[in-house]
C-alpha cells in the first residue's frame, strides 16, 4: 500500500488577526488537497484520483481521501470513515461540535501520543469476504484469502484444477477444492499418495491354481510339469501324456493326475521308467516247480520240465543228455545221442535273425560233418546255415508271434569216406516264443 498522503489537516483561520478584525472576516485559504468552494463558503477536498494522471502506477488502485489518496491493490476495498460515522464532511470550517476528526489515513485510527494504530477489519466485521474465504488483516487493510485448493479470480474463489499440473504418476481425480491420484491395475498409492508402486499379487491371492509369477504391474499362472494352462490362465489341466504318443512305454502307458506311468505284462518288471525286462523266476525262486522237474526261464514267465526226458531206447547219462546204446538193434538208426537244451526269443523278431549257434563237442578225424533239422520245423520258420565243419547257426526265417513252442532236433552227421563209417548225434532245442516283442 503506497500512502500518499499520511496526514492532512484542514486549516480554516476565523481568528481576528488583530482586535480591528470583524466578526465577519473569514479567511479564504486550504491546507494542501483541498480548495476553496465559493458557492458553499468552504474548503472542498480535492480528487486527485481525477486531477492527477496515472495517480498509482502498477497494478495499484487509486482511492481518494480527505486531503489526499492511497494507492492500494485493486483487490482491496476502502471504507470511508465519513460513511462509518454517519458525517457529512465538507472541510474544515464546516465541522460541527459533534463530529470527530479523524487526523490519520484511511484504515487508522487515532492512538495514544497522536499516533496511528491500524484498524482491524476482520476483527471489527469491516471487510466484504465472502462466507468461503478467510480475512487477513494488513497494515491500512485487509486480504480476502482462498482456502486451499481454490484461487481468487475478481472477488470469486475458483477451484484450482491440480491435475492439470501432472501431480500423479498414473491417473488424477480432480475435486472441489482438492484432487486424489488413482493407480492402474496392479499398482497401489505409495505413501506420499501420488507415485505408484507394483502390486505383489501372488502375495495377495492371485487366483493361480498351481504357481504364480509376480511381474510389474500384473501376474503370470504357470502350471506344474503335467499340467497345462487353461484358456482362463488360472486353473491348470491334466496333460494326458499316454495320447500323445504310442512310443512313450515299452509296454503301456496309463496316464494319472500330473504325470503317465509305464506297466509291464504279467512276468515282466520296469527296467528304469518306460522299459519291460523279463523277471528270471527261476533264479528269484518264484516258480512252482517240484524237485522232480527242473525250472527253465522264458519270455513273460518259466517252464517245468522233467528231469529225466529220455526216451526208449535212450538212457540218460548226465542231466541233459541220452544216449542210444549200439547193441540195441533200434539204435542203428538213430542219432547216438540226443543233448537237451532250452531257450526262449520274443515275438516279431525282424527276419531273417540269428537264434541259436550249434557247435560240435568232439570230431572224428578225417570225418566231413553236415548239419540238417531233423524234425519240428513243419512249417519252415527255421532253417540251417552251416559255418564251418564244427558250427552251424539256426536261423529264424519267418517272423513268428506267441506264445508259442517248437522242438527242433537239430542234427550233425559226421561222414569219414576213409573208414565208410557214419555216425551222427542230435541237438533237441524247445524254443518258446514269448507274448510280446520285448
């Protein structure tokens, strides 16, 4: 507030300058900032808000006052103290016995020791602030202030739209007289209520069935290994492994919650996870057999078989082989001796295929030896091929499946030129063919 002028006195001399003045003498003379009015007989107080160009410079305001005018912010607002009184003030020699002078400038009042104190305004209910705003008291004046969240535009509080200011990291609400800030799914309000920080929802119950994934701003549902997401990518599906492929078990896939199993046929037991490998009940005492017959293992199972196979005219000279003695008339023509031997192949072996090697133990000099099926190959899955003058090799020639059994006397005539002199002996091999290719 710029004071023009701080004190301004009316001055109307009616005293007789010497005992010959009358009593009509008046003298016609103002103090500074006001002028003399003929027609009223007065000091009149001059305008100098209209005299004087550009009286306030800025953005100041001009007020006048008696003797002289304040430059004051333009939204200030000036009380006359002539209106407060109830005075019709026209100047100095017009004063009456019951007005009171007030020396000092607009917005003071008299003191003590002819001073000026400041007039409160908002104290004394002397201002125009509106119900919402708040009066500050200042020195000559007062402020008509805006609560927070509003600005004063003329004499209105309008509301300040903050999020025109980017104060929040994600999304704003402006509202009368303030604004709150909103985060995007998968985010929550820091504590200063503006940034925006990530959402551990695998903490707060993300809906995954099996395992969750916190990422920033969302989630991720994984499945256990046998599982697959579903189209919702929260619960997790069974995978049924056993339809995917025919190659997965040796034998059979049976799928269950998570995970497939491989199972084996009866006789047969896991070799690792996917493969079959035949049980040896015979060295595991698993069979049945009584002590009058021997146990021979096969594919998926075992046989029993007697002790004593020889037949007539054949007796038995060790575990596994006869003999036909050659003072029986019968024996002449037959083989010498007949060795018992057993073994077992799986079914659909690829043709032709290797089975079983013949190898002569003992060989006359001189003597040429051939090797023949002598019998138990109606069909002709078996044939001989002969190494050398001691070994031959059984092979299989067509593809067979079991189960299914062959005895096959397999024969070596032994021939020496020399001494015209034949001789042969017999190898009865009982082939058992297992139910399945493993």
């Amino acid at each position: 507030m710029k004071l023009v002028s701080c004190l301004l006195f009316t001055l109307v001399l009616h005293a007789a300058i010497s005992q010959e003045a009358s009593e009509s003498d008046t003298y016609m003379e103002c103090t500074e900032g006001y002028h003399w009015d003929p027609h009223t007989q007065h000091c009149k107080d001059v305008n100098e808000c209209e005299t004087i160009p550009d009286a306030c410079k800025g953005e100041m305001k001009c007020f006048n006052h008696y003797g002289g005018y304040l430059c004051l912010p333009r939204s200030a607002s000036v009380v006359s103290s002539n209106e407060v009184m109830g005075v019709d003030f026209q100047g100095p020699s017009s004063r009456t016995e019951s007005e009171t002078y007030n020396p000092c400038p607009h917005g003071y009042e008299p003191g003590l020791h002819d001073t000026c104190v400041d007039v409160d305004e908002c104290e004394q209910d002397l201002h125009d602030c509106q119900p919402s705003q708040q009066c500050i008291n200042t020195a000559g004046s007062f402020t008509c202030r805006c609560p927070d969240g509003y600005r004063k535009i003329g004499t209105e509080c309008v509301d300040i739209d903050e999020c025109r200011y980017r104060y929040c990291q994600h999304r704003c609400v402006n509202s009368p007289g303030s604004f709150s800030c909103q985060c995007e799914p998968g985010f929550q309000l820091a504590g200063n209520n503006r940034s925006c920080v990530d959402v551990n929802e695998c903490d707060m119950g993300a809906p995954c069935q099996q395992r969750c994934y916190n990422t920033y701003g969302t989630f991720i549902c994984r499945c256990d290994q046998g599982y697959e997401l579903g189209q919702d990518g929260f619960a997790c599906n069974d995978i049924d492994e056993c339809s995917y492929s025919s190659y997965l078990c040796q034998h059979q896939c049976v799928n269950e919650p998570g995970r497939f199993i491989c199972t084996c046929p009866e006789g047969y037991q896991l070799l690792g996870t996917r493969q079959c490998q035949d049980i040896n009940e015979c060295e595991t005492n698993a069979h049945q057999c009584p002590e009058s017959q021997t146990c021979v293992n096969i594919h998926g199972g075992y046989q029993c078989v007697d002790t004593n196979r020889c037949q007539e005219p054949y007796v038995q000279v060790s575990d596994n082989r006869c003999v036909c003695p050659v003072v029986k008339p019968e024996c002449r023509e037959l083989p010498f001796s007949i060795v018992h031997r057993y073994m077992s192949i799986t079914s659909d072996r690829p043709v032709p295929s290797d089975i079983f090697q013949i190898q002569a133990t003992s060989v006359y000099p001189g003597a040429y030896n051939t090797f023949r099926i002598r019998s138990g190959d109606e069909h002709g899955e078996f044939y001989i091929r002969q190494i050398n003058n001691i070994s031959a090799m059984l092979v299989l020639a067509r593809p067979v499946t079991g189960p299914k059994e062959y005895v096959l006397d397999l024969e070596m005539v032994s021939v020496n030129p020399l001494m015209s002199y034949q001789t042969s002996s017999a190898l009865r091999l009982t082939v058992y063919v297992g139910p399945h290719a493993f």
